[in-house]
C-alpha cells in the first residue's frame, strides 16, 4: 500500500461530531484536483514487487446523485442531518456533505453491496484513504483501496499465514493506482468493536476496520481523517456505521435518494 502518513491509526468518524451533533460528510477535491493523496513513497518498488494482483470483483451499483441523510452520534450522541452528494471519479466515488454550517470531503470505493468512505473537515482530505475488504471462504482477503487525491483505485491480496477467524498474520500483494506492484505483511488483532490493520510493505501503516458479515471496511491516515461504511439497499438507500475506534457503541447513518 502506498504510505499517506505512517504511524496514525484512523478513527472511524469525526471526533469533532460528537460535541456539535452535524453529520458526517464531504466533498472530494481528490477528486477534481486528481493531486497526489499522501507525502509517502510507493509501499515497495517494482523490482521486488512479482506477485499477482487481486482478482476481479463484483461490479457495485452506481451510487450517483444527491440524498438526504439523518443519523446519530456514537455512545449515545445527539442527532444530525445532513445533504450528501455522491459522484463517480473514475474508480472511486466522491462524497460531499454539509451539515449546517459544515462541509466534509471524502473518498470511497465500493464492493457488491458495500461502500467505505474516508473523509475530513472542509476540501482538503489529504493523507486519508479506505480498503474494503471481501473476506474468502478460504480466509483470504480481497481488497480495493481509495486514496484522497487520487481518481485510481488499488487492489490488494490477503493472504492469512497464520491466526483464526480474521486475526493473524498475512502475506500482501497489489497494485497501485499508478500500476506499481508491491508486496509485504499484514497482522490483523481485534481491538473494541473492530479490528486494527498494521500493513507492512515494507513502510508500516495503521488503520481500524469494522467487519460486517463478510466484508470489512478500513479506514487509514492521519487523526484529521474519518470513515463511514454502509450497506447499500436494494433500493440505493444507503444504511451506516461509525464511531470512533474506542467507542462503546456506533453512530448511525441513513442516506436515502432524492
């Protein structure tokens, strides 16, 4: 994985909301601006970088348009609504909230009938992305990455060496969104509500993930950054999570079509 800021580990949504009660939330400029998403180098450079790429996965219903969104704070918090607007970008979507007087600005990718965002206060998410893992009957993984900054989506090979259940240890490969290959390790150990991700290819990078039947979503980079996960109906309603990685309990998030 490409190094946006190693040695941060994401919350899983703005702390910031739980004193003001607004929504979650963004607009990505990564997406207009297609600047680069973190200061970091490339996990691992092509002259050791030989395994294969993630298989293709299922294609993900277009989520384009604008939706009204209501939910509620974690731990017990206070309630918000919000405007989302969400826009494809390539391989990644951007997401667009305001919630009173705020904005947010974030990134997502999406699997099957799933989507994880990372996002940030105002336009400016750099340092922020998500994985969206599908989880194998044999205990692998497969993953799509977004990045801030970046319309190119990445993908990643899990492969468990070692653990039970989704903990343990993991053998990583995957591709770029400028179609550099890397390599390298993955450990996996549950913590709260959800799991924590150390990647290490070879640069080490944190995140915090919650596992949902047999997807996980992941959010990394830096504290300035947020994450949300939702299911998406048969409908296109879209039906969250969040909270941050201590909380006792999750936010919610229901963001339905205009």
């Amino acid at each position: 994985m490409k190094n946006n800021r190693s040695n941060f580990t994401l919350l899983v949504c703005l702390f910031t909301l739980l004193s003001i009660g607004n929504g979650c939330g963004g607009s990505s400029s990564t997406n207009n601006s297609g600047g680069n998403a973190g200061t970091g180098n490339t996990a691992a450079n092509s002259s050791s970088a030989n395994q294969s790429t993630a298989p293709p996965q299922s294609a993900a219903p277009n989520l384009a348009g604008e939706y009204d969104a209501t939910g509620t704070n974690p731990d017990g918090g206070s309630p918000y609504t919000a405007s989302l607007t969400i826009t494809p970008r390539d391989d990644v979507y951007q997401f667009s909230w305001t919630s009173g007087k705020n904005d947010y600005d974030g990134v997502g990718v999406s699997t099957d009938s799933a989507v994880a965002v990372a996002f940030t206060t105002g336009k400016d998410g750099e340092g922020c992305g998500v994985v969206l893992y599908k989880v194998n009957p044999d205990g692998s993984l497969d993953g799509k990455v977004g990045y801030w900054g970046e319309n190119g989506m990445e993908t990643e090979k899990a492969i468990r060496k070692s653990g039970t259940d989704l903990e343990g240890e993991y053998e990583i490969s995957g591709k770029n969104p400028d179609g550099q290959e890397y390599k390298g390790a993955l450990t996996i150990t549950k913590f709260g509500l959800g799991y924590e991700f150390k990647w290490s290819a070879p640069e080490t990078l944190e995140g915090f993930g919650i596992l949902a039947g047999k997807l996980i979503a992941v959010g990394f980079g830096g504290k300035q950054c947020s994450f949300v996960g939702y299911d998406i109906d048969a409908n296109g309603t879209l039906e969250g999570q969040w909270g941050f990685k201590t909380s006792k309990s999750l936010g919610t998030e229901i963001a339905k079509k205009k």
